[in-house]
C-alpha cells in the first residue's frame, strides 16, 4: 500500500475567512469605489466646488480647498486599494499553488505508467517552488 504525507496546504477558501476588521474595512472600500455611483459623487463634489470661488476671499484659498481635499482622500484611497490589491494577490497566488499541487500530485500517479512525466513533474515542482512531499511504501 502507498501512502503519502502532504504538507499543509491552505486552500483558497480559506485565505480570506480570518480578516481583521482594518481588512474588512478596506475590502467595503473598495467594493463602494469600484462602484459608478462613487465616481459620479466625486464629479458631483468638483461641480460643488466650482461656485465656491464666488465666497472664498481668494482664488488661492479656492484651489487651496480642492487640492487638499483630493490629496487627502487619494492618499488614504491608495492605503486602502493597496491592502486589497494585496490580499488579492496572495489569493491568486494560493489558488494557482493548489492547481499546481494537484497537478503535481496527478502526473505522480500517471507517473507510473508514464514514465515520461515524471521530468515533467520534476520541471513543475522546480518553477512553481512546490516542495517535496515524503512518501513511503508499506
């Protein structure tokens, strides 16, 4: 009988099931900014800005307002698009290690009839940075 020891590997379900809430946060963040609505508030608030000239003292203090508004908001925006885009990443990376892992693990059994994969295999494990796994024959 063949058994095999597997590593641990985290599935993709799994990535995402233990978020802290700054995580969650910034994952509504960007769900509410991907959205049409956002953007066509954003055009609302410079459609509000712009008759602000008429009771600001000066033009100075009327450019003064939007671009310390839009650098703010845009600095704190990329923080958070930052953390999903990063979780994000990490996600994929883990589905593509599952999908390699199974394959890893199917052209080890079809190994034995076909010889030829097992190079093939060796050539997986060795691009995808896939580790070993120990087998034994009871």
């Amino acid at each position: 009988m063949h058994t095999q020891r597997h590593t641990p590997v985290t599935m993709p379900s799994q990535v995402g099931s233990h978020l802290s809430v700054f995580d969650r946060f910034a994952s509504r963040v960007a769900r509410v900014t991907s959205k049409a609505w956002f953007f066509a508030f954003c055009v609302l608030l410079v459609l509000v800005w712009v008759p602000s000239i008429l009771v600001l003292p000066s033009i100075d203090t009327w450019q003064l307002v939007i671009n310390t508004a839009t650098t703010i908001i845009t600095f704190l925006l990329v923080a958070l698009l930052q953390n999903t885009q990063d979780r994000s990443d990490e996600a994929t990376q883990h589905k593509l290690n599952a999908v390699a892992d199974g394959l890893a693990d199917l052209m080890r059994e079809l190994g034995r009839d076909y010889p030829e994969l097992q190079g093939h295999r060796r050539e997986l494990i060795d691009a995808v940075g896939l580790e070993e796994r120990e087998s034994s024959d009871e």
